[in-house]
C-alpha cells in the first residue's frame, strides 16, 4: 500500500523539547562512573564530645535514627540504559556526604552522581535488567524501589518519561498482510509495553522502528500494533479540534467515543475531528498499526478552535 510512498510526503510539525526534568541523553558517550577505591576516601571524622548545654531545660534536638529509611521516588521508572535516571527524596545529610551507590536488577552497583539535598544522578548499566532498585550507603540499602523497566532503544530517540506524565502503549504482533486495526483489547498478552511522554513521531524511515521499542526486539519494524491509554487534560471546556496523523491506520477514542477513524493501510496521512468536551481530564484511547515498509509515524495534534495552529497535544495535557 504504502510501498511506494512519496518522500516529499507533508512536513510533520516539529515535536515539541522534552519537558525540563526529562533527561534525554546520547546513548553511546555516557560512561559508568566507577566507585572511587575505599584507600582514596579521607579517614571518617571521630566525633568529637559535645559540650554540656549551659541551659539544661532546654529540649535537645533528636538525632536521625541510623535505621530510618531513605524516602524516594525514582523518575523515570522506565528507560533505556546509559541514561540517567532521577532519585527524588529527602536526603539525609550523611547520605549526601558519603555518598551513595544505586544498584539497577542484574548489574553491579554504580556510584549516585549529582547529588543534591533532595536529589541525585545514576546512570543504568549496560547490562541492567528490569526489575527492583536498591539504594545503598556503605553496603547497607536504605531503600528498595522500582521496578525500574529497562527499554531498548539504539537510536536515542526514546525521551525517558516522568512518573505519571505520558501514555502507555501496550505492543502487539500482527499477522503480516493486516489490513484493519484488529480489537486490541482481545490480543491477551501484549508482546511488550512502553511508555511515551506523548504522540509525536514523526515520519521515519520502516528500519528505525518506533521509539521504545527500537533494534533490540528484532523484527518489529513491521506488522505491530500499540494501544496507547491514558488521560488528557482538556485546559477549556467546548469544541476542541483534534488532527490524527499516521502511517499507517490509527483510531482515536477519548471517553470511550471513536472521535477519529483513520484505519487501514495508508502512507503518512491525517484526519481530524471536532468534540464537544468539558475542562479537565478524560480518558484517551489511541490505537495504533505499522503495516508494511518503507514508513512509520504517529501524531496527535490539537487546537482550541480553528483560528488557532495546530499543535503537538503536549506531554504536560497528558497522564497515565
Ligand atoms: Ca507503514
């Protein structure tokens, strides 16, 4: 169908910078920081006596609790390796001194960077696998988190996505010669799931796959499926213009209603529609299907009225 695609195909819009506390990163020049040898670090400070309070009523200050667990949240809790995950918490004074070692399922723990009061850097392993997080101080772990999932990605396209912001696309096999977007919601176990801060790929080239689930996973570069879901967040209430663009078939559903059909085997192409929605969150459903070579792309765009431009619908409208 779209075999003989024509390149000068419509420009796509320019997606949008990721969002600030993203940390899209190259994915072949960051190296592992080694933990320092123990024979570098200063000898530890002895304590000195404090000197007795001159005034005896006055209530003394508690002292942390050695015990007392790290509070963390890590962000984003999917990623590709060699990127840079973010802890967020409150750190303990000592933690930040003595720094501390992240330990990512299934490869040897690397060293926190960029620490900061209430948070710090690691980046994941090459051979870091999904699954639980620990973070350690001197071998003892003061918090256990995640999972963290790893996602392949060779091209450093795929943007590491913050808790709760984005959509999640479940990832489908299709039978080689599909038409139509089969019912997604009856294909069982999905082949993979990813996370995307929001719809925005533009047209590329069959072989680059779609972000997230790039080279790794072999063949799916054709003949796959994505049911992406989600929320969106309407800033104003009444009739909204929504643009689907694709290669190839995609439908849209906010609410449960079909709002665009843009099914079937087609080169990079849109529909839009208009709908009547309230301010606030509604439910979002779009699904998704790469048939044959030589293109893939994915956009949702949106606009207030048709006096506005159109615009990428933006990581921030949307959550998970
Ligand atoms: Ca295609």
């Amino acid at each position: 169908m779209n075999g003989g695609q024509d390149p000068s195909q419509p420009q796509p819009a320019t997606p949008p910078p990721p969002p600030p506390e993203t940390q899209a990163r190259g994915t072949t020049n960051v190296r592992v920081r080694r933990p320092t040898p123990a024979t570098s670090t200063p000898p530890p400070v002895v304590a000195q006596p404090t000197p007795a309070q001159p005034t005896p009523a006055q209530p003394t200050t508690p002292v942390p609790v050695q015990t007392t667990q790290l509070s963390l949240v890590m962000e984003p809790n999917v990623g590709p390796v060699q990127t840079s995950v973010r802890f967020v918490g409150d750190l303990p004074a000592r933690a930040r001194m003595r720094g501390l070692e992240v330990r990512f399922s299934g490869a040897s723990p690397v060293r926190a960077t960029r620490v900061t009061r209430d948070s710090f850097y690691a980046t994941v392993p090459s051979n870091a696998q999904t699954g639980p997080v620990e973070v350690s101080m001197g071998g003892r772990v003061l918090w256990t988190g995640g999972p963290f999932r790893v996602v392949p990605s060779d091209s450093g396209l795929l943007v590491p996505v913050p808790v709760a912001r984005g959509l999640t696309g479940k990832v489908y096999r299709l039978n080689g010669g599909t038409q139509r977007l089969p019912d997604l919601g009856a294909q069982g176990q999905p082949f993979a799931t990813i996370v995307v801060p929001n719809l925005a790929v533009n047209p590329r080239r069959f072989s680059e796959g779609f972000p997230g689930i790039a080279a790794d996973q072999g063949s799916l570069v054709e003949w796959f499926a994505i049911r992406f879901e989600g929320t969106i967040e309407v800033p104003a209430g009444g009739a909204r213009e929504f643009k689907l663009f694709s290669d190839d078939g995609s439908v849209l559903y906010i609410d449960g209603q079909k709002v665009i059909d843009h099914d079937g085997l087609h080169v990079a192409s849109a529909k839009t529609a208009q709908v009547q929605l309230s301010p606030g969150k509604h439910k979002i459903v779009v699904d998704y299907f790469q048939g044959p070579r030589y293109y893939i792309a994915l956009e949702l765009h949106w606009r207030g009225n048709a006096q506005e431009a159109w615009q990428i619908v933006p990581p921030e409208a949307l959550s998970r």
